[in-house]
C-alpha cells in the first residue's frame, strides 16, 4: 500500500504481466504520477522473475498465479485484492498517457462505475478488428450504442469499488459478459476518447493474450446472455412486421409478413396477387398479335 499514512488508497492499479515484461518499469512509473494515494499490484507467473523484481523494487504488490494466466484472469486477481475506492486497469502491451489515466480515474471520482477508453480508429480509412465490431454489436443490443465499440476487452479502463462488489472479481475473466452484466444491473457506463491514439508493445507475452476465436466466443456468451433476457430481437421493436403470418399457406405470405395493407387493395386478403393495370395500348398490341398469329 503506497498512501502515506494507514488509510485506504483511493486508486487501485492492477498491472498483469508477463515473468519477463520489458515494458513494467514504465507501466509503474507512470501509474506513480496518477495521485499521491495510490496502490499498484502487479500480477504475474513467476515467484522469482524479472518483472517480480523490478515490481518489488519499485514497491508495488506482486501478487504470483503460479500458472500461465490470460491478462483478463490477472485483472481479476488484482481486483480481488485491491482496497482503492477506483480500480485501475492497465497491461504491459498498451502505453497509455498520463493525461487519459488521470481522466478514467476522475471520472470514476463522479460516480461513474464503469469508465472505458472509447474506440478511434488509427485512420479514417482503417476498418474495425473482428473483436471491435463483436464489441459494438453487443453496445447496440445491450442499449449502449453511444459506447460503440467500446469495450472492458481493451485497456485502459477504470471501475468503482461498488461495481466489482455488484459483479463480483471473477466475472472480469470473461469481460463482455461483465460489461453485459454491467448494463444490466443499472451500472453507468460510459467512454473517454484518447487525445492520442494508444500506443502497443509488440515485446509482450504471447501466452497471456487472448486469441481472437476465443474473445469471440465471449461476446457470443454474453450476446446470448441478453437475448435470454431481453427477448430474441434483444429488446429491439419488430416494426411492422407480422411474423405469424410465416406459417400461413401461399407463396406470398413473406410478402404479407413485411407489408400489411388494407384487404381492399389486395383483392382477396392477405398473400392475394394484385393484377397489374395494363394502358389499352398495350392490350390493343397483344390483341392485334394474336390475330397475326392466327392467320
């Protein structure tokens, strides 16, 4: 615990890493500029390993899984032992600016529980990773279409106390379904933008990180979690639509399902064939073809 006196820390920041993490003296330097009444654990492997080391020296708590683990597995380690009233969530891979911490941390401070690092493309032409558009699917049908692509599965991102007491630490192994849950037991939500774009360390562990297959699976999971809740069309009106008529007899009936029209401008009800209104010209032509083809 890094306050100066015997108080609790009002930041948690959760760092996991890997055992030889390049990149970790610089993650805590630039977590100690954030507030003076701080706490920094760092989570990783290794009992005796590199980045164990420079963490411990640093004075950070290292909190050891004794296993490979996923950084979403180590976030939800150090969030099961922080004692600050914000959580803090970083990695080794992500280079965030001081400015944009300090913003996800403020805004927790006015009661936001859920504060994520809102999506900016690295370019106007650039298109959306398979993992960000799985993330603002799931944004749309959970309601939350300001968020757009949003999302707990990309760091930096901050939370309230009370939101890892409503979700419980464990649910941030999985983040779409505790972003999910997060909507649905009426956390607030909401998305900062970076200044500048985020800046990522190809030198980090392999091992920890996600394929895109399973982050994928995830969002199913918690796309799934809230049709069961919501409905199948996820709380979203079916328009004009009559659905039942699907399993009506007729081969316009698909017709009818999306087009409801009065009786009288379609002959005969619903799926009747409506005739269409020839000029006399034309049926002045077909008469006078018949006859040719009679001679």
């Amino acid at each position: 615990m890094d306050s100066l006196d015997n108080a609790l820390p009002e930041v948690s920041v959760i760092i996991p890493a890997g055992d030889e993490s390049s990149s970790i003296i610089q993650t805590i330097q630039m977590a100690r500029k954030l507030t003076p009444s701080l706490e920094v654990i760092v989570v990783c492997p290794g009992l005796k390993s590199y980045t164990t080391q420079k963490a411990r020296k640093l004075g950070a708590q290292v909190i050891h899984s004794h296993s490979v683990i996923t950084y979403d597995e180590g976030r939800s380690l150090g969030a099961m032992n922080a004692t600050g009233e914000s959580l803090l969530f970083l990695d080794e891979r992500v280079n965030a600016s001081a400015a944009l911490l300090i913003k996800l941390i403020s805004e927790t401070k006015k009661g936001w529980d859920v504060v994520l690092t809102a999506y900016t493309p690295p370019s106007s032409r650039s298109k959306p990773s398979a993992q960000r558009m799985a993330a603002r699917f799931l944004n749309r049908i959970s309601g939350k279409i300001e968020l757009d692509a949003a999302s707990l599965c990309f760091v930096p991102y901050a939370l309230r106390k009370r939101a890892i007491e409503r979700l419980g630490h464990q649910l941030l192994r999985t983040p779409p379904l505790a972003l999910a849950f997060a909507g649905k037991a009426g956390l607030s939500i909401t998305s900062i933008p970076p200044k500048t774009p985020l800046k990522w360390n190809k030198e980090a562990d392999p091992t920890m990180r996600k394929q895109t297959q399973v982050v994928l699976q995830e969002h199913a999971e918690a796309i799934r979690f809230l049709l069961q809740e919501k409905g199948q069309r996820g709380g979203f009106p079916d328009g004009d639509r009559f659905r039942i008529l699907l399993q009506a007899p007729g081969l316009l009936h698909l017709r009818s399902v999306f087009y409801q029209e009065p009786s009288e401008r379609e002959g005969n009800g619903w799926g009747a064939k409506r005739k269409a209104k020839r000029s006399p010209h034309k049926k002045a032509g077909s008469r006078a073809h018949k006859k040719l083809r009679k001679k």
